[in-house]
C-alpha cells in the first residue's frame, strides 16, 4: 500500500511539474533564437515582410498562399511590418520576441483597402497612408 501512495505522489509531482513549465514561455527574458512567424496572404498582391522592397532584403509574402519567415537572434521585442512592393507600410505590430514565436498573421484585402489581423494581438504601431 506504501509503494502505491508513493507511486501516485511521485506520479502527482511529475505532472504538476509538466504543467508548470508548459505554463511559462521557454525563455522569460524575451529572448529568441529563430522564431517563425506565418503569413496568410489572402490578396492578389506580392508583399515583403521586415523591410520595404522585396528586393532589399526583405521576405516575400506570395499572394494567395503561406509564408514562413524568421526572427533572427531577436532580443526583448520585434517589430513585424508588413510592405507593398511600392514600399508602403500596412501593418505593423510590436510584441516580445517569444510571443511572436509560431504567431501568424492574416492579410486580406477589402474595396481596395488592406485588413491585416495577427494571432498575438501585438501592439500595433502606425501604417503609411494609403
């Protein structure tokens, strides 16, 4: 009866255990070493994650598909924007860098105008007007 009770205790902590570090972020400090973020581009327009143009560097969203695009290295917080080919801005969401961390962000496009919606809620900051 003893090894059953303490079966069952030992049993009991592990499972407390597991849910406590699945509970917290890997990494408190805001951290992330390649942190994949996921665009939906639902629109006919070719877009560029990070960076205006996609041809400086920044990562291209194709239209009516899935990207998948990296933070690398990223410390404390990220800025994730969202560019036109011409260069302008129409999204742009800042968040800790581990809550970014397999977040995806939406884009559709309604009367001409851009809607863009992320998983996080990420605090947003201004978008160039149109």
């Amino acid at each position: 009866m003893a090894t059953l009770a303490v079966t069952l205790v030992a049993g009991c902590l592990a499972l407390l255990l597991l849910l406590l570090v699945r509970a917290f972020p890997e990494d408190q400090s805001g951290m992330c070493d390649g942190c994949t973020v996921t665009f939906h581009n639902e629109t006919d327009e070719l877009l560029c994650a990070f960076y205006s143009g996609c041809e400086k560097g920044g990562a291209q969203i194709k239209p009516h598909g899935k990207s998948e695009w990296l933070l690398d290295s990223c410390r404390g917080g990220a800025e994730v924007a969202i560019y036109t080919p011409a260069g302008r801005k129409i999204y742009s969401g800042v968040a800790g860098c581990y809550e970014w961390d397999d977040a995806f962000v939406l884009i559709n496009e309604r009367a001409g105008e851009f809607i863009v919606a992320d998983s996080i809620n990420a605090q947003s900051k201004s978008a160039s007007p149109p």
